[in-house]
C-alpha cells in the first residue's frame, strides 16, 4: 500500500461515527459548567494511528477532520481553546505518511503553532510512544481519549489501557480492521499476550474455528480485556457499511454518560447511509414474516426483543434493571427501549408480571415458567 488508501466504505462510516461522538465530546469536556462554574484545565484527545491525513479520493482523513470540527464547532466561542488547554496527539510509524500528514495540516489550518490548540505530529510507534508523549504533555490527571485505530496488527499494550482508565474521565476507542479475526496465524502470540494481558486470556477466543463466530469471540475478548484494565462500562459492535467489508470497534469509558453519548452518535448515525451497528450477542433475528410495513413500524427491533429475553434467562429483573442491562451490554439500546420492550413482549405471552398493578418501570418481570408435561 502507497502513502495514501481508497477510503472503504466501512471506514467513511466510522468517521462519521466520530464526528458525532465527538462534536458531543468536545462541549462536554471544555465547556464551563453552568452550575458550578467549574472549566477543566486540560483535555488531550490522541490519535494514536493516525495515517497521512488524506485519502485518495481526498477525503480527510481523522487527523483533519477532528481538528476541523474542533476549531469550526457551534460550541467553539464558549470552549475557551487555547494551546495549554487543549492538546492533539497524532502518531504515525510510517515516514512518508507522517510526512504527508505534516503537510496536509500545514496546507488545511496554516502553521500548527498559529492554532488556538497545541498540536503534535509525531513519528513514533503507537503501542510504545503514545504513554510517553502523555507524560510530555502533562496529560494525566485531565481527561484523555485515545483513539487506536490500526488496521490489522492491534498492538497497544493493556498497559496502555490500564493506564489511560486509571486517569481521570478518560475513554478510549479502538478498532481492528476487517478479517482481523480470521487471520490468527499472521498474528504474534507475545503480541497477542502484551494486547489481551496474558495468554490465558486469549488462548479460548483462539480455539473458536466457526468463522461467524470468531469476531464475537473476539470482541468479547477484548471487552473484557478493557474491563480488567480498568474501564467501568465497554461497548462493542461490529460497524457494518451499506457495501464493502465491516469494521469493529471496542469502547472503554468510566461512566455511563460516556456510554450514552457514544450509543446517542450511533443513533445519529445509524441507517443514514445504510450502516449498521452489529451486537455480538445477538444472531440478526429477522422480524417476524408475519407483520407488513406499517406494522413492523410499530413493533420494537426483533434484536432487542431478543436481548431482553436474554437478560431474563439470567433471572427476574424490574424494568429499571432491565434498561441498566441493556445501557451496559448491548451495543445500542438505552435505558429507554426497555419498557416497550417489556410491554411488547407482555403482550405475545413472552414475559410475565411478577408485580401487581399496571407496568412500570419498579414492575418486576420474568419469563413465563417452562409447561411440564
Ligand atoms: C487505519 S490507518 C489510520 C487511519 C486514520 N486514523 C484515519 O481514520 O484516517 C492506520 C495507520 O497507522 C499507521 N501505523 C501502523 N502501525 C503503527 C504503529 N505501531 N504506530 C503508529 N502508527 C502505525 C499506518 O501507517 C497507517 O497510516
């Protein structure tokens, strides 16, 4: 592959699923609260892969868009931006891509040290160099989000994870390319043991040979990776684009909020240009043959219907613990789909009311006991 790619079609999708994950981002983050008053001193956003800055067809690639959307976001006059406050971190290994990305910031803003945000370009190796830049740039104790988005060869350490969960309000996302899961002999098992934290850890999702099985296999893997490095809540979905091969992405954030507003870009995003968000645990139940149009219109997503009946396989939940569920294992729904699931579900005879009155979100739910013969 030349300094510069054809942008896949899964790949524009994923842009776009940044640009509305972090035109929320950035207000959150650098907007002085209303109540208290209070501004954060510092945010660092790294881009840890971050490629030449261009594609083929020249479309920007995310180093360009995230800083276009930064210094042209509605919210810009009331961030306060200025260079000790908010810090950008590409990394790039490649030379002449690094190069290139050099001179396509130049060439789109101007000289970097004119820009109302301190920008760095480096050449470095992102699993080895991106804790250290960290350090250089007084990131820690403010809030970071790494963006690790490699092609094939994942090769950040959980170290890094750990670290960045450790810090304060920090989330990362990282992404494994298309056949990532189906090309286990080109990856290097002590790779492998630095990524996931040990062999143990990764040796079963190894063992998978279904090949439809293995990237759910996978992601779980690298969920749960995340999980013991530190992050409260994870997310993760295969990004499915209208043509071409899918993408899948893995998110670590220590607080809901940051899980709502990454599921609030996905709904933004959704269907918009035929993608769609894949969640693992679920088989893509196709909606019942029975319904027309304008029916199904009516009727809840058959993949949510289905993981509710799957939270209920593990016991009895209230609406509320139900909603929870769905807010921390599903890749897309929120607290808020899980009463008109409930309901609906009610209303086929799927799930029974254990509490009396009419339902609510206190109201407790379980599936119907087995018949016996
Ligand atoms: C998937 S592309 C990045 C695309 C870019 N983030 C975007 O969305 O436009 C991966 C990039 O990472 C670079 N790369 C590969 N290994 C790397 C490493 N260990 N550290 C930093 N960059 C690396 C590649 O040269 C390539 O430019």
């Amino acid at each position: 592959m030349g300094v510069l790619w054809k942008l896949e079609p899964a790949t524009a999708a994923k842009h776009r699923l940044y640009q509305r994950y972090l035109d929320a981002w950035w207000p959150i983050l650098l907007q002085t609260s209303q109540k208290t008053g209070y501004a954060r001193p510092r945010v660092t956003l790294l881009d840890a892969f971050a490629g030449p800055g261009r594609y083929e067809g020249r479309e920007p690639g995310s180093p360009v868009f995230i800083l276009d959307r930064l210094l042209n976001h509605d919210a810009v006059d009331r961030m306060n931006l200025s260079p000790r406050r908010v810090h950008l971190v590409f990394i790039e290994k490649d030379r002449a891509r690094h190069a290139h990305l050099v001179a396509e910031l130049e060439a789109r803003f101007g000289p970097v040290k004119d820009l109302p945000v301190r920008v760095e370009v480096r050449r470095g190796e992102a699993g080895r160099d991106s804790l250290a830049v960290l350090d250089e740039l007084g990131a820690w104790g403010n809030p970071i989000l790494g963006i690790f988005d490699s092609w094939g060869s994942v090769n950040v350490p959980l170290g890094v994870m750990s670290r960045i969960a450790h810090n304060r309000s920090s989330e990362v996302i990282t992404t494994f390319g298309p056949n990532w899961f189906s090309r286990r002999e080109e990856l290097n098992a002590d790779t492998l043991d630095t990524v996931f934290g040990g062999r143990g850890f990764w040796t079963p999702a190894d063992a998978e040979l279904r090949s439809d099985e293995r990237w759910r296999v996978w992601l779980h893997t690298y969920r749960d990776a995340l999980r013991r490095a530190g992050f409260g809540f994870q997310l993760q979905f295969q990004l499915v684009p209208r043509t071409g091969q899918p993408l899948y992405l893995v998110f670590g954030t220590g607080s809901p909020a940051g899980l709502k507003a990454m599921k609030e870009a996905m709904w933004k995003v959704d269907d918009r240009d035929g993608e769609s968000f894949r969640d693992p645990r679920t088989r893509g139940a196709e909606p019942d043959g029975q319904l027309d149009f304008f029916q199904l219109a009516e009727h809840s997503d058959p993949d949510l219907l289905e993981l509710v009946t799957q939270r209920l396989v593990l016991g009895t939940a209230t609406v509320e613990e139900i909603g929870d569920w769905l807010l921390r294992e599903t890749t897309r729904w929120m607290p808020k789909h899980a009463l008109k699931a409930v309901r609906e579900l009610r209303g086929d005879g799927a799930v029974t009311l254990q509490s009396p009155g009419k339902l609510t979100n206190k109201s407790r739910i379980s599936l119907p006991a087995p018949v016996r013969s």
